[in-house]
C-alpha cells in the first residue's frame, strides 16, 4: 500500500471512529440534526482540507470515475457543493450524493462545539436547530459539569492534522479541495504507481 491510501485509509477510520462519538454524544444529549434539512449544504461558504476529501477521491478513482469528476470540477463555477443535490419532496429538500465521503465540516457541523474560556460549550449550528432545541446548550453545559464528554471540533481538527499536517494545513472552498484530492489521486497513480490498474481492479 502506498504512503498516499495510507494516509486516506487512517482519514477513513478517524471518520468511523468520529461519527461513532458524534452518535453516542447526541444519544446521550438526545437531539440530532433536524430530519431531511440539508440546509448547511447549500451555503456558499462551505470550506474543507484536502486530507478531508482524500477517501472521496480514492473512492472515485475505484470506481473511473475519478477523471469525470474532475473534469466536472474544473469547468464548476457554482461556490455550492457540487454533492448537494435537491430533491422537492414534503419532507426532503435535498441532500449529500456521497454521503460516506463527506468532509469533516459536514461530520461536525450541528454535532460539535466550541469552548470559550470559562469552559462553557458552544453547539456549532444553524439557527434551525438551535431554535429546535433551544434549551441544549444549557442542558449539555449542565450534563459536561456532571461529567458529560462534549465533542469539541477542535480536537477533531488536531486528530486530523496529526494524520497529515500538510494535506491539513489549508482550507478552500469545498469544490476545490475535491478537485485537488482528486488531482492528487490521478496523479499519484499516473506518475508513482505502476500497479494503478492492478488497483483499480482489486476494489
Ligand atoms: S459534502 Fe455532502 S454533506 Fe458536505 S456540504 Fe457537500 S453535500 Fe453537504
């Protein structure tokens, strides 16, 4: 395995073992995004790492459609994500086409917190959700003093850049920093590996 699937295999399984505390957090806090919302999806302002989207462009490399997708990306102009789709229905707006490869913003926002310094928890989240669950803060501030463990996005942010500090160190717009995951994938596998297709044929 390359230094490179390594790299995207370690992202992968700090998400899995991300979405497990976000889970067992919101369990515990009981509350949760609000069903068929996807609004966050559509903010223009939306930023990820490379690292972040790097199993997203494995994950398309594996299935060829990786050149597709970048081609698409380049000729984007939309600042929307270019996952985002919408759907019309009574009770869904739209949502996230590649779900599982989402990035990390999109893992933690409406799910994480802030901490000032008095120690007191902020919930990253729209005003749909805080006016949803307008005690929750209280109610979490009130839970960590009990022991609670708050998820804070900072410390998800450290975790990540401890897997790679330069793939890490630079936000841009989410379209752009899938465009540049995947650029790095297609080149990795046109320039470095010869076993690309060997690769390509075992997934
Ligand atoms: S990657 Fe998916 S969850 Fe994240 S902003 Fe795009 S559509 Fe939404």
């Amino acid at each position: 395995m390359s230094h490179l699937e390594d790299i995207s295999l370690q992202v992968v399984q700090f998400y899995l073992s991300l979405d497990s505390d976000l889970a067992s957090f919101q369990k515990q806090a009981n509350y949760g995004c609000i069903t068929g919302c996807s609004k966050c999806c559509t903010s223009p302002n939306i930023e990820a790492t490379i690292l972040e989207m790097l199993p997203y462009a494995f994950h398309l490399y594996k299935d060829n459609q990786a050149e597709t997708i970048y081609d698409s990306l380049l000729s984007n102009k939309s600042p929307i994500c270019s996952l985002y789709k919408t759907l019309q229905t009574e009770t869904q707006k739209g949502g996230c086409s590649d779900y599982a490869y989402r990035a990390l913003v999109c893992r933690l926002f409406g799910s994480s917190f802030t901490r000032d310094k008095s120690g007191e928890s902020t919930l990253l989240a729209c005003k749909d959700i805080k006016s949803t669950f307008p005690t929750l803060q209280v109610d979490v501030n009130k839970q960590a003093h009990d022991g609670l463990q708050v998820p804070l996005a900072t410390n998800y942010y450290n975790q990540l850049s401890d897997i790679d500090y330069n793939l890490s160190k630079q936000q841009y717009p989410i379209n752009e920093a899938m465009r540049l995951a995947i650029e790095m994938v297609l080149n990795h596998f046109h320039y470095s590996d010869p076993s690309s297709e060997d690769h390509k044929n075992a997934s």
